[in-house]
C-alpha cells in the first residue's frame, strides 16, 4: 500500500553509520549474496534506504556501480574456469549500456524521488518472485 503514497515521503534526515557497522554491513551483503546467488546491488538499495545512510538518487548510483563490479568479478569468475563466452553477449552488452544510459538520463534529470523509489519498489518485487519461483 505504501507504494501508492511515497510522493511526500521521498526526503528523509540521513544518518551516518560508523566504520565498524559499515564493515559488518558489508560483510553480510556478500554472505547473503554468496550464500543466495543473487548480486548484492538487490540487498544493497533497500538497506541503504531503509537505514537513511545516503540519498535516493546517490543510492541508485552506488548500485549501479556495485552491481558492475560484481557482474565483472563473476564474469572473470566463469571465465578463470575456462568456459566461453556466448555469441551474444556483445548484443546484451551493448543493450545494456543503451539501457544504463537512458536510466541514467531519466534518474538524475527527468524523475524525481517518488517515481525512483515506485521504480525500485518494482524492481524489487520483480527479483523477489523471480527468487522465489526459480
């Protein structure tokens, strides 16, 4: 129901976490990623907008980029065990940076804080489903 009213609820006081909690956070996004297979960057969001550690816009952006770094450390994961890669990937590759770049356009210009957080919610029950019916 929340997902209906977010548009005066966009804005919140941030608090900084310490070190010591950043470390533990972080050590158990790898865990819960590791331990489900499923990239940290879907954990990540969430919690940093449910702890208030950082804006909504910088959130996806650390995503972004943590979801990249994950997706290359695997890629050279699969690749270290020999195995090839598929005729298509330049076409996906090149279908996501064109996606990156109009999401990256609409993010940070066009959007503003209730429709990014209604994407996200979106977003997040899609990867829930897919998570539990796969």
């Amino acid at each position: 129901m929340a997902f209906f009213f977010t548009a005066g609820k966009a804005d919140y006081e941030l608090t900084r976490p310490s070190l010591p909690i950043l470390l533990l956070t972080g050590a158990a996004l790898g865990f819960l990623s590791g331990l489900t297979g499923v990239g940290g960057g879907i954990f990540l969001s969430p919690l940093l907008l449910f702890l208030r550690w950082a804006p909504l816009k910088t959130i996806s952006g650390i995503s972004a980029a943590f979801i990249l770094a994950n997706s290359l450390a695997g890629l050279a994961g699969v690749m270290s065990g020999g195995a090839s890669l598929p005729p298509a990937l330049p076409l996906w590759a090149g279908a996501a940076v064109i996606g990156g770049l109009v999401g990256a356009e609409y993010g940070s210009r066009r959007l503003g804080n209730a429709a990014i957080q209604k994407l996200l919610a979106a977003v997040l029950v899609i990867a829930g489903l897919k998570m539990v019916t796969t």
